[in-house]
C-alpha cells in the first residue's frame, strides 16, 4: 500500500516539474523579461564570491594550465614564428594598397574599425557548460555595454554581447554555434558567413557568395562590414586552415580557425559602432 | 535543516562550476558537478528527492548559461529521476558506486540535455564534437564523484529507508 501510495505521489510531481521546465523554456525563448531579470539578479548577487572563490584558487588553475598546455607550447612556438615571418612579407605588399582602399571606404562611408570607440572589459569567466562558447565581462550596462556589441581583442574579433546586466556582460564568442559573421576573403574579396560547429574550434564558411572563387589556405578572413552590419568592416576574423572539395559537390568545405586564441582571452574591447543598431542580429 | 543543507550544496557547487571549472577544462570539456550532485541526492534519497533536486539544481546553473533557462532543471529532473528507479536495485556497499554512477548520471543527463536543446532551438548540437565532448564530460563527472558524493551525502542526512 505504502508502495502505491509513493508511485502515485511521484507522477504528479514529476509533471509538475515537466510542466515547468517547458513553460520555462518556451518563455525564455520568448525573451520573457521577467527571467531576463531574475538571470541578472542571481548573477550579480554571486559575482563577488565568484571573483572571491576563482582568486582563491588561481594558483590551481595556472598549475593545471601548464600542465595540459605544455605539449602545445613548442608546436606553438614555431608556428608563430614561421607566422611572424610571413606576415612581415605580407604586411609590405599591402602597404600599397592599404591607402587606396582606406579611401575608397571613406567615400562609402562604411563605417570600419578605425571609427569606433570602445569600453575595455576583463573577462571573468568562461562558459560553465560543455556546449556553449561565451565568456564573461566584468564591464555591463552601468558602463555602457550593450547587446548586440562586438567585441575584439588585439589579433581580432572575439565575439558579441548577447546579454548584459548592470556590473557584467555575456559575450558569445564566434565559434559558438548559431552566432554568423559575415565576412570577405582577402584575395577574392567573396563574401561569405561563419559557422560556428558544436564541440569544434574550427568555423565552417557558409554562404560563400561564388563558390568557385579561388580561396586558399591560409588567407585571412575580415569582417565584411556590410551596410546595418552588426560589426564594423576590416576586423581580421579568421584564416582559411584546410578546404574539402568533394567531386559533385559545388560548395567546398571551407574550414577556418579564429585567429584570436579564444580560450585564453584575458582583455577584450566592446566596441561602440557610430551608426550601428546595437540589438540588430544581423551579420 | 535538510532544505538548508541542499541550498548550501546547490550554491557552493554553482560557485565552483562557475568560478573554478572554466579553467580547468580536459579536451574541452567541464564535469558538470550539479548533474553528479542529482545522481548522488537521487541514489541516496530515491527519484523522487532526485527528481526536485535535479529540478532545481537544474535551474540554479541554467541561470549561469546562455541556453534557454529550463533546460537544464529537465535534464537533471529526468536524470535524477531515473536514477532514483534503478538505484533501488543496487547493491550499496561498493566504493565505485560514486564513479560509477557519476559517469553514467553525466552521460544520460547530458545526452537529455543535448536532446532537449536540441528541441529548444540550440543550433548544431547532434554533431560527432558534441558527443565526444559528452563522453569526456562523463569520464570527469566520474572523476568529481568522489568528491562531490560525500557533500551531497552530508546534505542528505541520516538516511531514509522509506524512500525505497
């Protein structure tokens, strides 16, 4: 009987909690405000003992980073400076060019990377969970961040704000799933839209505008600046690291690696667009 | 004095999940500490207990990610539920009980979890990264279970055979 009793009690408090769940996330997807401030509130009342606790146990975290990274640092190493020596060969051809097109982009008046100003911010935190790419900023509304902000550090473009409150912002960084930046190749000038793959560094280029466009590995990625773009143009976004042409197929994979190292952000700059529509989803 | 203690546990284990674990991730992946602290509450208690605490437990770190709010409580509510079934036929004396179940807890409740976001409208989740970084996150969880078991025992009390 008391076996009975026990069943029938947990269905009603199983649906309860099934019922809940889903009115949860249908109003969460709505955008509910009222979530949207409890969210807040319970993030800025456990900032400071967050910050307390991650201080305390920096030591732990510097050790365990050179213990898992140390494989990585020659490797590393010696591409940067096969990299280094690259770049200064590039960086002579384009000198060239560089004032023609700057001028060019004044008369469009787009607005690019030289025209904005920016709030910088230190990241707090990186995402709690397995499958999502965002980070924490210490800087929010009180300081004039806002969504829809990009953010950028010094190789490049981090990511956006996609949800801020008083005292810090979420950033989701661009190779989280769901989160496209419209870019153009630096040779062919195609324009084209990352995509960020669940549990993978690597972004694939979609939309590429002519797939048969000569993209080759190695060529960098900037953003593409369109007119209401959501970033401004000329931020170095990407480089091209391997392409797959399957016979048959008309779009080639197109890989590309962010050239930020997004899990060791420390500094990041949000940036204030001139004429941008900061909430604007678009790319 | 029971409620308490499962409040404590819930928000140091956030703090820690937070505050510590993004930097010390393997191969990608974080152990998720209140998933294990649902199969631990679940094995002690039964799937009832397991179920509302994986409810709000779930919706305790659900406030810290950028998933919709919810679809964690679901995930650990569902996993604490059936691990609060299946623990009624264990044999309780083993010591790799809390590993054990740990990395089973970790891969069915973060397997839930990639289904219900999936329906939810995160993008791109079924994909093969996704599920190497689920098996990962499981070995971990497995790992954390031997930490994370005794504090959740301690916040469970004198146990409670009625449950069973």
């Amino acid at each position: 009987m008391a076996v009975y009793r026990r069943e029938s009690r947990r269905r009603p408090i199983m649906a309860l909690i099934v019922i809940t769940c889903l009115a949860l996330i249908t109003l969460d997807g709505q955008g509910n405000g009222v979530i949207g401030s409890v969210r807040h509130s319970a993030q800025e009342a456990i900032a400071p003992v967050q910050s307390l606790v991650a201080d305390a146990f920096d030591p732990v975290t510097n050790v365990f980073d050179g213990v898992t990274k140390v494989d990585g640092l020659e490797a590393d190493n010696a591409e940067l400076r096969a990299r280094v020596a690259e770049l200064e060969g590039q960086l002579s051809r384009d000198r060239g060019v560089s004032d023609e097109y700057s001028q060019l982009v004044q008369l469009l008046d787009i607005p690019d990377v030289e025209d904005v100003t920016g709030v910088v911010a230190r990241v707090i935190r990186g995402p709690a969970g397995n499958f999502e790419r965002t980070i924490t900023i210490n800087k929010g509304t009180a300081q004039g961040i806002v969504t829809g902000m990009p953010i950028v550090a010094g190789d490049g473009l981090v990511g956006k704000v996609t949800d801020s409150s008083r005292s810090q912002a979420t950033v989701t960084l661009i190779d989280n799933p769901g989160l496209g930046v419209g870019v153009r190749t630096e040779k062919s000038r195609e324009q084209a839209v990352t995509q960020g793959r669940s549990g993978d560094r690597l972004l694939r280029l979609g939309f590429i505008e002519n797939p048969r466009a000569p993209i080759e590995v190695g060529e960098l990625l900037f953003t593409a600046g369109s007119e209401g773009a959501a970033y401004p143009a000329d931020v170095p976004v990407a480089r091209v690291v391997r392409i797959d042409r399957d016979r048959g197929e008309l779009d080639p994979d197109v890989f590309v690696e962010p050239l930020v190292s997004l899990d060791q952000l420390i500094y990041v700059k949000a940036l204030r667009m001139p004429r941008s529509e900061m909430t604007t989803d678009r790319g | 004095m029971r409620w308490i203690r499962f409040f404590l546990l819930i928000v140091s284990l956030v703090v820690i999940q937070t505050a510590i674990f993004p930097s010390l991730r393997v191969f990608g992946a974080v152990p998720d500490l209140l998933l294990v602290a649902t199969v631990a509450v679940a094995y002690e208690r039964g799937p009832e207990a397991g179920a509302v605490f994986g409810f709000v437990a779930g919706a305790a770190i659900d406030v810290f990610l950028a998933s919709p709010m919810g679809v964690s409580a679901l995930a650990f509510a569902l996993t604490g539920y059936g691990i609060g079934i299946f623990q009624s036929g264990l044999v309780r004396s083993s010591r790799w009980m809390a590993p054990i179940l740990g990395g089973i807890g970790g891969l069915v409740g973060g397997f839930l979890w990639i289904c219900i976001a999936s329906i939810a409208g995160q993008d791109d989740l079924f994909a093969t990264a996704s599920f190497r970084i689920l098996v990962t996150a499981a070995i971990y969880d497995a790992l954390v279970a031997f930490l994370v078991f005794p504090f959740a025992r301690w916040a469970c009390g004198e146990p409670d055979f009625a449950h069973r």
